[in-house]
C-alpha cells in the first residue's frame, strides 16, 4: 500500500507534529490565557484546528505529552477527576491471601486528566484538552467552574479512610496519556515510559490541592450557549474560516518537502484547489483536513479522478446520499 498522509500515520516511526499555523491576533490571545491562568475557550466551525491548538502548545512550551477528555453528552465531572475501582477492592478483599487485612483505599484510585492536570507540580504545569463541552450536560460547564476556581477537589474516599485511621496522606495515580509516538519495541522501556509508570501525587485528608494551574484548552463547536459566570473565568479565542494564504501556509506546514519539491502543474492545481476552498468552505462547509486529503492524493497520484475529489471535498453541510 503507497504510505498515508502524515497525520494519518502511526507508531515509533510516526513524524513530528507539524508546526501549528496561527494568526498573530490569536497568538495575543493564547498569551494572554496564559499569563492570567485562564482556561482558553476556542470555538470555531470543525476542523479550523481547535483540538490541535493545545498539542502544539504543549510542544512549543515542552510540556510533554496532553491529558485529553473528551466530552460527550454522559460525561460527568467526577471521572474527570478521578476513579475509584471498588469493585477491584472488594475482590482483592475477599481473597485468601488478604483475608483480614485491611487494603489501603490509594491503591483503587486513579486520578482523571482534569485531576492529574490540577495535580501538577509546582513549575511543571500540565496541558489538558477538555474537547467539545458543549455536547455535556448542561450542568457541566458550572461544576468546572467550581474546580477551576477552587483549585482543590475532594476524594471522599479517601477522606473517610483518613478519619478512620488517622493517616492524614495518600499516595494515588496520574493518568497516563498516550504518548505521541509509540515508543520502540526494545528490552529497556523508554525513559518517558518508565517516568509515567512511577508517576503520582499526594493527597492529604482525601483533598488534591493545585500548586501550578494548568494550561487548560476548551473546545466547542457552538452547539450551545454556556451560561456568563463560565464565560467571563475564561480567555475566549474564535478560530475564524482560514483565508487562502493561510491555507496555503497550513499546507506548506503539514507537507513540507512533499509540497514544495512538486512539479509546476501539480502546484498549480493545488493553488486551485486552495482557492476553490476559499470559496466553497466558508461557514464550516468544508474542514481544513478535507482539503488537506485532495491535496495528498494529488501529490501523490498520477490522475485523480474529479469524481474522487468531489467525494473528497463533499460540504458538511450535504447530508444527502451521492
């Protein structure tokens, strides 16, 4: 099979993430999230780059690898924060080699990405990407609130077992995101892998308290209204339909030698097809990765077909069976 675009490929010999094309105004406006601790709300039509605003922040500000959640309409804030396996408990409990003793709570809970974000360390803050919240429950966007501004949460669970036996501390799991690139396949781990195994953080009389506040990247497609106290605790950042030198710097930037060691006539047809994007895009009609995949089919197919392009470059908007 010919290779895939490089976004679409996977594992050790995955490439690095291209570099994410911004406007300078909305640069000042990530800046800006940053330095006042704000989480940054983007909307935007799907696939103006969103969701990837926060990979390449992690990545511009070296901070490894993001905690992701996303959101769907049974999502609910608790296990953003944490879970806890009671049934793990409960059968480890009952097992002979257990049979009167008492097992530690720490052990079953794992804290979420929203909870191992707020877990950070000091100077070692954390990207998450709570993606798509406007497909939560209504509810939703209040209760974060509630966390973003406390910067603490509870772990009732392990409250009581504070009360119970007097130990004030607990040692509990950080989730471990997916690294970008499948690590290889050798003897020895790899040194991300084995600092991720052995990662943790603290938690004193059931409560996880925030020491840096993490870079937090909030994406909606609009398909509703969030209430004004949530609104007015965030950076707000509208992802405008991307004009065609912008286009063509995203293209330039995912393609890199692919593009610019293309023929005259391969070139010109990609100019085209950017044009014509321009105009039949706007609105959310077209995402950006739909013109990305026409233009690595031409790049890399000797004839394609216009019927194929058609199918390629369908509006969203178009529901209606070819």
């Amino acid at each position: 099979m010919p290779p895939g675009p490089p976004w679409r490929r996977f594992g050790p010999q995955r490439p690095k993430r291209p570099a994410y094309v911004i406007r300078p105004e909305d640069t000042d406006v990530v800046n800006a999230a940053l330095q006042l601790r704000r989480p940054l709300l983007v909307t935007g039509f799907p696939g103006v780059g969103k969701s990837s605003l926060a990979y390449a922040l992690a990545d511009d500000l070296g901070l490894g690898d993001v905690l992701h959640w996303p959101v769907n309409s049974r999502s609910v804030l608790t296990e953003a924060l944490y879970r806890y396996d009671a049934v793990a408990r409960l059968r480890d409990a009952t097992a002979p080699e257990h049979s009167g003793r008492r097992l530690p709570v720490e052990k079953y809970v794992v804290l979420g990405p929203l909870g191992t974000a707020l877990a950070s360390a000091a100077g070692s803050p954390r990207v998450l990407l709570i993606d798509e919240l406007d497909k939560g429950d209504i509810d939703l966007p209040n209760d974060l609130l509630t966390v973003f501004e406390d910067g603490a949460f509870e772990i009732p669970e392990l409250s009581r077992q504070a009360l119970e036996t007097g130990d004030r501390t607990a040692r509990v799991s950080l989730t471990r995101p997916a690294p970008y690139q499948a690590p290889d396949t050798g003897d020895e781990p790899s040194k991300a892998s084995s600092d991720a195994a052995g990662s943790s953080a603290t938690v004193v009389d059931g409560w996880v308290y925030c020491q840096e506040f993490p870079v937090v990247v909030i994406t909606s497609n609009g398909e509703r209204d969030f209430p004004p106290a949530f609104l007015r605790r965030c950076v707000r950042l509208d992802l405008r339909d991307p004009e065609p030198d912008h286009l063509k710097d995203v293209v330039k930037a995912q393609f890199g030698e692919d593009f610019s060691g293309a023929d005259e006539d391969t070139l010109a047809a990609v100019e085209e097809m950017i044009d014509k994007f321009g105009e039949a895009g706007r609105h959310g009609r077209l995402a950006t990765d739909q013109l990305l995949n026409a233009i690595h089919l031409r790049l890399s197919t000797v004839h394609l077909d216009p019927r194929v392009l058609d199918v390629v470059l369908r509006p969203l908007d178009n529901t209606d069976a070819p």
